[in-house]
C-alpha cells in the first residue's frame, strides 16, 4: 500500500495501478510464450476506469449478458465474449452488436438463435459450454459441474449433429485454483470431447485460474495451453477475473464506535453485507494491515457493519493498541467481486472508489450518493 489512507473518502475502494500492471504483465507473458488469448472476467472487476490500461496488455473482455457485453465494447474496444446460462429474446439483438464470440449453454439455445446469429451483420464466432463433470471445487455454490448443475453440456447430452456453425467449446469448472487443477480438467476434457475438438477452432479454458497468486505454476498453465494448440490446433481463451484485480485493491474503512458485550466490538462505516458480501458468502477473512488473527496482539476486537443484519460481522481482529472512534483500518485485496457485487441495503451508500496512480496521484475516480441509491428503485 502506497498511497495516503486520509487522502481519500471513507469507505473507498482504492486500486494501485503498479499492482495491477504487475498482474497484467504476467499475464502478457504467458500470452507472448503460448500465442493464446486472454480476457478479463468482468463479472471479477468492471472498473471501467482502468480498462485503456488493460487493454495494453490482454486480448478483451468476457460478459455475462448484455449489460457487461455492452461496457466491454465502449470501454476496452477489444474483443467482447458473450456467455449465458440462457440469452433473452429480447436483448439478443443488442448482444449481437457488441459481441465477437457468443457461447450457448445448450443445444435448445443453439438452435433458438442460430438464424438470428447467421443473419447479423458481422461475423460472430460460436461455441458450446461443455460440462466435463470434473471438478475440484469443494463448496458447492462455486462449483460448476456440482450435481445437477445448470452449467454446460455434458457428454451424455453432446449432440454432435447440431454442431454445424459452431467453432469452438467453453468450459470453467474453477475457482480460485492453481494449474495443477487446469491440466487434471484438461485431460478429462481431452479424453470425453476429443472427438468433436478436431471439428473446433478454438476452445475457452473458462477462469478460475489464480494466475498471478505467488505460488502458481506457470509452467503447467503453458503446458496446459500448448497440449491443445498441438493435439488439436486449436486457438486457445482463457478468461480470469480475480487474477487480473488480485491483491491490487484496498478498502479503506473508519471505526464509528467502539463498544462491549463480552468481548470488545468496533461498528465500522463499512459493511460485510453490503461492500464485501464475499466475506459472508464464501465465507472468508480479509486481511487487515497491521492486524493479526484474534489473542496473537494485545487488543482483540469485532468488527461489524453499521446495517441492522446482525450478522454483518468481518470477523475478529488483534491491534497493537486499542480503536478508538475516527481510526482508520485498511482492509487488503479489495478490487475484485466487491465494486462488482456490493449493493444498498438498509440505505447504506456505496464506497468510494479511487485510483493511485503510477505518477503517485491518489485519484478519486467516483463518489456515490442519494441518487445512485434512489435509481435503483422506483
């Protein structure tokens, strides 16, 4: 963290562009080493702000409906993939002009759209979502190829008649895994779609993949990549959302009041629930700089939101010396699934957020208020 905690509003998420650039220069390397493409996951981190960024160094976006096809295409330029559980028909059209790659959950969805898709305009390339059911995810929620799941295509349900238009096949059965995982998946992939990959042009390994944490293997990424390249010719997208905005980001919080029922409990101006729902629904502990886990200092608070959920807890924390009203705390990892996902429940406004820049300017990129809460209701 570089920049000036008092320098911006509380809460504020604030991204470091040098860590972002550190990210995305290690994703450039492995597009420059394998020749593949790849995207941001924009369901991890829409902020648009820092997409002209971005784009100098990966191939474009990933969407999931229109709304995100749409800020891909005016914000970053490049090529926008568009995948759905199921499309509507009435955003279709506008989906069309702002995709370069559609990726449909079914064959029922294939063959609703394909005229609408043969008859626009520009080229779009196609493909299918395959489910392998293989996964190494352990909790349910984020595990694509759970049972049951509404995700892709599976091997007993592949209709290789239908295949005529399609040029490619999706599968993202990760979540925050190294590469180890990817080629155990690619091989099941391999050995269950082999056949209809040699009808293919490309193929999308999905995201999940947590690229730039410290102790990834490259090395099996770029083994993973060059076995489809070389079994099958294939072209080859992969599309992470967290590892672009990994450790990049901060949220800057204020102690409201400090209090004690059985233990010392601090309100915060930030919420669980509504800037940080990961911390709920994963569930998970954020760091916080200059805290340690609960007993290991000498002061052990509970931090809360300031809604009326009585379980917008972030977790229990030891500081150095005891919080008082005003002191602000620095939440760690930040930038992603937070700005996408936070929401105004109870009335609570919305963070900040802000940008500090490479030139060592702390910019705040947008404020949040009444009105943004207000649109969206009615």
């Amino acid at each position: 963290m570089n920049f000036d905690v008092k320098a911006v509003p509380s809460p504020s998420y604030v991204v470091e562009e040098q860590l972002l650039i550190n990210n995305l220069q290690k994703m450039k390397s492995i597009i420059d080493q394998t020749g593949c493409k790849i995207l941001l996951a924009q369901k991890g981190f829409s902020m648009f702000e820092v997409y002209p960024l971005i784009s100098n160094y990966l191939n474009g976006v990933t969407s999931s409906g229109l709304l995100e096809a749409r800020l891909g295409y005016e914000e970053m330029g490049k090529e926008v993939h568009t995948y759905s559980p199921a499309f509507q028909e009435n955003e279709f059209d506008e989906i069309l002009r702002y995709s370069d790659h559609l990726v449909f959950n079914s064959f029922a969805q294939w063959e609703r759209f394909k005229g609408r898709v043969q008859k626009s305009e520009k080229h779009i390339e196609c493909g299918i979502r395959i489910n392998p059911e293989y996964s190494e995810i352990e909790v349910d929620m984020y595990n694509p190829c759970f049972s049951h799941s509404r995700f892709g295509v599976t091997l007993a349900d592949f209709a290789p008649d239908q295949l005529d238009g399609i040029s490619g096949l999706h599968f993202h059965t990760m979540c925050e895994q190294n590469s180890d995982t990817l080629w155990r998946t690619v091989q099941v992939v391999d050995e269950k779609f082999g056949p209809y990959l040699k009808q293919m042009k490309w193929i999308n390994f999905g995201g999940g993949h947590h690229i730039t944490r410290a102790d990834y293997d490259i090395a099996t990424l770029i083994h993973s990549i060059n076995f489809m390249k070389d079994k099958y010719g294939l072209d080859v997208y992969l599309e992470p959302g967290e590892a672009v905005a990994l450790n990049t980001g901060f949220l800057v919080a204020t102690v409201l009041d400090t209090l004690h029922n059985g233990m010392p409990i601090a309100i915060l101006d930030t919420s669980a629930s509504c800037h940080m729902p990961d911390v709920l629904e994963m569930p998970y502990r954020p760091e916080i700089i200059g805290a340690s886990l609960p007993n290991e200092k000498p002061y052990t608070y509970r931090l809360g939101g300031p809604t009326c959920l009585a379980g917008d807890v972030i977790g229990d924390y030891s500081f150095d010396s005891p919080l008082k009203t005003g002191d602000r705390l620095v939440f760690c990892d930040m930038a992603h699934y937070s700005m996408v996902k936070n929401n105004t429940f109870n009335g609570m406004n919305l963070p900040s957020i802000a940008l500090h820049t490479v030139e060592g300017e702390t910019k705040i990129v947008k404020q949040f208020g009444y009105e943004d809460f207000k649109g969206r209701l009615s």
